[in-house]
C-alpha cells in the first residue's frame, strides 16, 4: 500500500493517534466538551501531514461518497472514518447521535449546519469552508444536523472523522430537505478490512 507520493504510508501516525485517543476516551469519555476540545487538538495533529493514508482508504467512488473504517475501539467508545468525496460529491442533510470531530486531511470542504424545525424545512445556517487542516465538532448538544461537500470541482477531497461511537452501525436520521422528515440511516463502512497498525517488524 502506498501514499499519494507512492511511498509506504507512515502508519505510525495513525497508530499514535489511536493510542492518544483511547487514553482520552479512558480519561474525558464522561466529559463531552472536555473531550472534544482536546480530541480536536490530537486530530489537528494527525491531519498536519499527509504521508499516513494507505492509498485504499483514499479511492473515491464515481456516484457516491465514500466512508473505510480504519479503526474501531474495542469497546466502541469512538470510531476513526477517512470520508472520500469525489468532485461535487456530498452528504444528505444527516445527524450524528454521538459526539463527532471532522478534520480536512486533503482538499477543502463545504460544512452546512441545520436547525431542524418540526413540520417545517431544515433551517440552514450559512455555510463554511473548511480547507486542509481545519477541525469541526457536532454533536446532539452543540448541533447534530449538517451536510458536507467537496469544495472542489476537479478533484476529491478527503477528511478523517472520530466519532463517539462505531458510527457505522449507529441508528441515525437523514432529513428531507423540504419537509424536514427523518429517515432511519445506518451508514456501513465501504471496506472489509481496516488498515494493518502492526506490522513492526522493521522497527524490529
Ligand atoms: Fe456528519
């Protein structure tokens, strides 16, 4: 596997990240806005570079965006996503249920949150533009409901996601734009085997 430079993707990266996160998760899990201001610094750090991405977690789709699990907690206390929009690829209007973090790792991407408003359109907030490198936050008590797109036109646009739980298998909502009314989501992942964290043998 390699990185978009072609070299062998430095996977120590991700396996640090994951073991920062699970000592967060031990330490801030009861603690939501605690646990979200230091989880967006660690992931700020993660997506600093762009050399640890195997280049399967990173293949666009033609149609549809595109979510590959590249970890999950044993105990599902938080899940680690590479979501890859190809050009003009986006979201439906969608919650969460459970904290979530979305850092840009290439690429741009367009952040619409929603109000929703019962028997009534989602009220859209104005948008955001969230270039390489920026983290955002959602959860149920900061706001939940948002759409994201790739900001570009002509090529995909990748951002790694840590959620509160194993977002593939969560109950969750999508929204119907015009008349706001839910329907049950349960996302999936688009991969059957997630990133190898431990082959050391070469540091061996
Ligand atoms: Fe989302």
């Amino acid at each position: 596997m390699s990185t978009p430079n072609g070299s062998t993707p430095n996977i120590d990266r991700l396996r640090g990240f994951i073991g920062d996160f699970t000592r967060l998760v031990e330490r801030l899990g009861g603690n939501e806005p605690a646990l979200l201001a230091e989880g967006r610094t660690l992931l700020a750090g993660l997506i600093a570079a762009d050399d640890w991405l195997p280049d399967a977690y990173a293949q666009p789709d033609p149609v549809h965006y595109r979510q590959y699990l590249l970890h999950c907690d044993p105990f599902e206390r938080f899940s680690v996503v590479s979501f890859v929009w190809g050009p003009g690829q986006r979201t439906p209007i969608h919650d969460h249920t459970v904290w979530g973090l979305v850092g840009v790792l290439r690429g741009s991407e367009v952040s619409q949150r929603y109000d929703l408003r019962p028997g009534e359109p989602p009220l859209a907030h104005p948008t955001e533009i969230l270039p390489t490198g920026a983290v955002e936050a959602v959860s149920p008590t900061i706001g939940d409901v948002h759409a994201i797109s790739n900001a570009l036109a002509d090529r995909p646009s990748i951002s790694i996601h840590v959620y509160g739980g194993n977002i593939g298998a969560v109950r969750r909502s999508v929204f119907d734009p015009q008349t706001g009314q839910p329907k049950l989501f349960i996302s999936g992942y688009a991969n059957a085997a997630v990133p190898n964290l431990w082959d050391r043998s070469k540091a061996a």
